[in-house]
C-alpha cells in the first residue's frame, strides 16, 4: 500500500468540513489504495468541536484513516502537509462592508500563505473555499512565493456543478450526460456560466447545449441568474449556507487534480490567469476551463468567444481587478 498523504483542512469544525471530512476519509478523493493523515484546523474557540469531529471520524472505522490531528496552531497543522483545502475564512456579517470583509480575510490568507511557505511540502496543492475565494486564493499565493503559483485553485466547481444540474434538468437527462460548461472569473454574483461550448447526450447523441435546450432565452437570462444566485436562494431557504453541495464539489475539484479529467472533457477551476489567450489580466486567480493531466491544469485555450460571453467575461473580471486591488492595499499596509 502507498505510503499515506497529510491532508489539512482549515475551517475545521465548521459545516462544509462537517460534510467534507468524511468523503475524504474513506477514499472518495484520492482513491481507494491511498492512506491518509488527516489534519484538522480551526481557531482556539472551536477547538473543543473540533474534538467532536475527530471522535466521530475515529468511530467511522475507515480503514484507510491512520491519523485525525486537531490543531488551532498553523506551523503544526501544515508541517509537510501534501494537500491543504483551505475552508475557513471569515464569514460575512450583517452590515458588514465588502472591504472590510476582505481586510479580515486578508489577514488570514498571508498567515496562512507564509505558513504554508514555511511549513508544507513544495509539492503542496491548494485549494481555497473560503470567500471571497479568488482574492483569497491570490493573497495566499502570493505570501507562499516558494511555492509554484500552478499549486494553488480555488474553487468554482459548485457553480461548474450547478449549471451542469440546472441543463441537466431542462434537457430531462442525467447530469453526468452533461459536459464542458464553463464557469468564468469570479465565484461571486458576477461569474459567467457558459454553455456555448457545453454538450449534451440525448437518448445517445450528442448534441450542443443551445440544441439541446432549445430555449435561448432562457440560457441567456434566467439559467444564468439562477447559477449566480444560488448560494443566496439555499441560504434563504436553509437559513445556512451550502455545505453538502460544496462538501461534494471540493471532492470532484480534488479528485480531478490527483487522476486527471477525462479525455475530450474540462471542467471548471480558478486558476493563475498567467499567460491566458483569453485577454484576461494576468494577476488574478480567474476561473477558466481546465484540463489536468499528471497533477498539472492547463487553460483550455481557443475557444471562439462572442460579443455576448466577452462582455461578462469582462464584468466579472474588472470585479476581480478592484478585490485584487484592494486587497494588495491591505497586504502592504
């Protein structure tokens, strides 16, 4: 058997880790030979649930579980760490500004960057969840400058999944018979859900998703607004925020960096929008196609792009270039 991976998820006793734990634990993300160590992290107050959590995944009896680790000190939970999915951020408050939400959360993202820095393997994959998670992801990145800036993702895959979902449903077909949407730039109310390039197997035929839909209104208007808002409709509704569906998102984004995506298929992350081909600035964390090969994303470049998708596009990455902006402020003050 493989020697066994350190994973640390930070966010820790929270209600994401609370679903996520578990699939990780017993082989949903990296396979069902691979051991692993499992690294919680919250801060000091949560501690004690945190305690709770590690009970709960010792009585799971999963056996490819050789260690639960509750820490709240950084340099302990990311010593040689092989994966960090970086969860906790702080949460919005009532009347709280979106600068100074993003002043907290930059606080957090350049501790644990440099922790990262110090402390993980080079090797590390990151992933951040916490939001905003395209800042996030980039304040990280940049505090961590010995780790490869490819390293680090954050994540777009429930809005991916969504619009998967939401086609699937108008089209009446599984949602794995679905592929190739596209979530562009921001995981905010500016991202872009895109099935211009999209497929959809119909009684075994494939066929593009504006065919398939057959409803251009709809796909130009109210499946995007859906996708955007959805984070918003279940809170409404749950009065908490989505935790099984992000839980489960996180897991196929891991998944597909450890194994690959398949052949002909990309899927949706946020990346470095370094070298892009889509005239996108170059110093953001951007949401894009990707394929992965060997651990590595590549953009999925050269795909035709219309008037209609370059002006969203456009939107949700000026939004990015403002939070990057401000937040740069913040990291040098």
């Amino acid at each position: 058997m493989a020697e066994p991976i350190r994973v640390v998820v930070t966010g820790a006793a929270g209600q994401i880790a609370y679903s996520l734990l578990y699939g990780i634990a017993k082989g949903d993300v990296f396979g069902k030979d691979q051991p692993l160590i499992l690294v919680l992290l919250d801060i000091p107050p949560m501690y004690p649930v945190m305690e709770g959590v590690v009970m709960e995944l010792q009585d799971c009896a999963l056996p490819l579980l050789r260690e639960v680790i509750a820490s709240d000190k950084v340099e302990e939970a990311f010593k040689d760490i092989d994966v960090a999915i970086l969860v906790g951020s702080m949460p919005r408050k009532e009347g709280m500004e979106r600068k100074d939400l993003l002043k907290a959360n930059v606080a957090i993202f350049k501790s644990q960057g440099s922790a990262l820095d110090k402390f993980a393997k080079k090797t590390v994959k990151v992933l951040v969840v916490g939001n905003p998670a395209n800042t996030n992801c980039l304040i990280a990145s940049k505090s961590a400058p010995s780790i490869p800036k490819e390293n680090f993702s954050c994540l777009t895959r429930l809005d991916h999944n969504r619009a998967c979902s939401q086609v699937a449903m108008r089209c009446g077909v599984s949602s794995n018979s679905v592929k190739n949407v596209i979530i562009w730039g921001n995981h905010s109310s500016t991202q872009y859900p895109d099935v211009h390039h999209a497929k959809v197997n119909v009684g075994g035929a494939e066929k593009a998703a504006y065919d398939a839909v057959k409803n251009d209104a709809w796909l130009r208007g109210d499946f995007i607004s859906t996708v955007q808002q959805r984070g918003a409709a279940v809170i409404k509704a749950r009065k908490l925020s989505s935790a099984m569906s992000a839980a489960k998102a996180i897991c196929d984004h891991m998944h597909d960096i450890w194994f690959g995506t398949k052949e002909g298929e990309f899927i949706s992350m946020g990346v470095y929008a370094g070298g892009n081909s889509y005239g996108i600035p170059e110093d953001l964390i951007y949401s894009f196609p990707v394929q992965i090969k060997n651990k590595t994303w590549k953009i999925v470049d050269g795909l035709p792009i219309n008037d209609f998708s370059r002006a969203k596009m456009d939107a949700t990455a000026a939004e990015l270039v403002e939070e990057r902006d401000t937040a740069l402020n913040f990291l040098s003050q």
